[in-house]
C-alpha cells in the first residue's frame, strides 16, 4: 500500500522521519545551526534556489523538515512551514499575500490575539483588515470586498465563541472573488477536519495546542494546498522576479509549491521566526498519539457538556456536540468530533463564574488550552482583556464566558470535580 493511501491514523505515526537503513528509528534532533558542504558551488546553488538541502536552520533543519512533511501528508497539502508561534503563521500566511495598501477580510469571532494581530499590528504594516460576521448571506459578505483584497482568514473552531465554520459558503466567496481561504484548523486539528478537501487553499496551525497537546512547546505550522491560482493577476510577488534571489518567478520556477516556498526564503529568512529543533521534535512526538487523545477529548467534552447543561446551577453550555448547539448539523458535516473545548456560563453571572473557577481542584486556571490537562479560563479578563467590549461580543465573548479545556483524565474525575465546585457557589 502506497503511503498516499495510509489512513490518517498511520500517517500521524509513520510519515515525516524515514530513516534508512542503520539509521535511528526515532526522529533525531538536529541542534546543529550549520551544515558541511563539499565545494563553494554546493552552497551557491542553494542560495539561488537551485537545490534542496539546509543552508542555515534559520530557514530549514533536518528535524523540523520531517516534522513538516509529516503536517502536510496529515493535512493533505503539498508543503509545510514550521514557525516559532502560531500567531506567527497567521501573521505570514497574510504576509506572504498582502502588503501594505492591501486588504483582507476575517471572521469576526476569532481567538482574541488574532484579532488584535490584524486590526492592531497588521494595520500598523499598512494591511486593512475588515472583520465580518461570517453568518452573513454570500451576497452579503461580497459588499465587503474591495479591489486590493487579498484573502479570507477564518477558524475551523472559533476560539471561544464556538461557532463552527461554513466551509461551502466560505469557500464558494473565496472562488468567486479570486482570493484563497485561509483556515485556522487548531481546535479541530487533521484528525477532526482537513480544510483544504473542503475547498480552504491555506491551513494554519497553533501546534502548541493539540498538536504538542502536553504543553511543552510553543509553535506554529501553515500548510499549502497546492490549489490556488496565484497567476490571476492578483497577487504579481508570485509571477514577477524577486530581485533578492536573481530573478526567481515563485509560480514559473516552484509551480504549485510557489507559496510555501515564498514564505519560507522571503519570510522565515528576513524575519527569522523558524521553529527550533526541540521544539520540531517534541510537536513531532505529539503527533503521534494524536488520533489517540482527540479521541478522548471529544468523548470527555460532550459528557461534561451533557453534564453541565443538565445543572441547575448553569445558564447557558456551548458545545457543537450538543443538540442544542445552533451550528450541531453543521458540526456533523463537517468534523468527525467536536473537540475538547467547551463554554458555559453561570448563574450570576461572571461573579459566581470567577467563584467557581477558583473552587476547582483538578481542573487548573491557566491560559492555554488543548492539552492532556483540563484548564479553565476566563477570556474576557484574560485572552480577549485588548478588546473593548464591542468587539469581545463580536468575538463570542460574554462577560459570563468561561472556557474550559477538557483534559484526557478519566471523565469521572472531571465531572466530580465541576460538580463539587458549583456546591460551593
């Protein structure tokens, strides 16, 4: 059987690292900055693009290589870019598109230090971004549109306000209006969704989240499609010679790799943002039991979510497994589980919220999310605290929101442990 046809099980576990014969069956960590060549020549074709090797691991490392052909086989693209954060691969795949006096256009509920990325820093580059309710009618969300835009930015998961994305909508605008679908895939990860079969052209990635999914490394991933048409007139960085590297035409010379490469030499070499080794090997070590632990977090999310939105005590549970759920038919048609992330809200509001967080015992308040350990946390005070109230309800954010992280622990344990917390208030 072809490695092509690997189910997405065995891919997490076998692509990327494939040792030859004497060599170690676990992907080594390259800490080596340099690597030897043979003549002057040698190095001289791979600065000019001429040639595949590693010339410094500010651009490329033998580690973080096969981790990043491992992300591209599970995602289904033809390349992959690992970066130092995921904030860091969202803000090069607009990048590597968009230039000052440009214009793209973003869901309005995304993770809160996303939204402050593009309406702050991006438009401190000179890059307009318009945040928009991705629920709009197609027609609607055409209005938006504007002659410099440049792409749609959107999550498979909203960060936290849950909602589930419309792939068909999203992707049909995107075509019509001749710019790629950017999709932010962390809270599904490729086991649960693979935006790019469902017509997105680019797919990035916090790996720090599920991917690592034990806390340990801070990273970011963008993988290509392949699929986009960069030669529509648009976008002439891909079809005009980049004068840094001696005329290299990314589209003529790299065909449809041309966007992973262009960010890789033009943005990973200027800005010098690359994941490191360690931190390549561990996301790598993740992976492997990826399919493994989504599993378990999906099963333990929807039985605290049936658990909390069956308490008395709980105003209001947002979780796309559940019925009640305003996007659950979409959810099915879209992911194979929900995730491991959840949102409720209390009875009194984000007084009795902040009491209950402070009476749990197993579950940790910390920012972060998606690991093996269940967290809780309170995004309007913490990850969205930059955005006035306006755009924290445009996000999903409520006042009452608190988010919770649902570990791999057995559910029992979890379940006890809200149970005795919400006794308290």
């Amino acid at each position: 059987m072809s490695k092509e046809k690997w189910s997405l099980e065995t891919k997490t576990i076998q692509c990327g690292w494939q040792p030859k014969n004497g060599e170690p069956r676990v992907l080594p960590i390259y800490q080596s900055t340099t690597y030897r060549y043979d003549t002057a020549a040698d190095v001289a074709k791979l600065f000019d693009l001429e040639a595949e090797g590693h010339m410094y691991s500010r651009i490329s490392n033998p580690t973080c290589d096969a981790y990043e052909k491992k992300m591209a086989a599970l995602e289904g693209g033809v390349g992959a870019l690992a970066t130092s954060s995921g904030q860091n691969a969202s803000t090069i795949a607009i990048t590597n598109i968009a230039s000052s006096g440009d214009h793209f256009i973003a869901a309005g509920a995304l993770y809160g230090g996303t939204v402050a990325l593009f309406t702050n820093t991006l438009k401190k580059m000179g890059i307009e971004t318009t945040l928009v309710d991705a629920e709009l009618p197609l027609e609607e969300l055409k209005k938006y549109f504007k002659p410099n835009t440049k792409a749609i930015f959107a999550e498979t998961i909203a960060n936290p306000a849950m909602d589930i994305l419309d792939f068909e909508k999203l992707s049909t605008l995107a075509k019509e209006m001749g710019v790629p679908l950017i999709v932010d895939n962390t809270f599904a990860t490729p086991y649960l969704c693979q935006p790019l079969k469902l017509g997105a052209d680019i797919v990035v990635h916090s790996s720090t989240k599920y991917i690592d999914g034990h806390a340990t490394s801070v990273g970011g991933v963008i993988i290509d499609g392949g699929t986009f048409d960069w030669c529509n007139g648009k976008f002439p960085e891909f079809t005009e010679p980049d004068k840094s590297y001696h005329g290299v035409i990314y589209t003529r010379d790299f065909g449809n790799q041309a966007f992973i490469i262009k960010a890789r030499v033009q943005w990973i070499r200027d800005l010098g943002s690359y994941l490191s080794p360690m931190n390549a090997f561990l996301s790598n070590l993740g992976l492997e039991t990826l399919h493994v632990r989504m599993d378990r977090h999906c099963e333990n999310a929807q039985k605290l979510a049936e658990f909390l939105e069956n308490h008395p005590k709980i105003s209001w549970v947002k979780y796309p497994g559940l019925e009640s759920h305003k996007h659950f038919q979409r959810a099915k048609k879209y992911l194979k589980g929900c995730s491991g992330v959840l949102t409720f809200g209390v009875k009194g509001g984000s007084q009795e919220g902040e009491k209950l967080m402070n009476s749990l015992e197993l579950a940790a308040i910390v920012v972060h999310v998606a690991d093996v350990r269940t967290s809780v946390l309170h995004p309007a005070s913490m990850t969205h605290r930059q955005l006035s109230s306006e755009e924290q309800i445009a996000a999903g954010v409520s006042p009452d929101l608190i988010r919770v992280s649902v570990g791999i622990e057995n559910i029992k344990d979890i379940i006890s442990d809200f149970n005795q917390a919400l006794e308290k208030i």
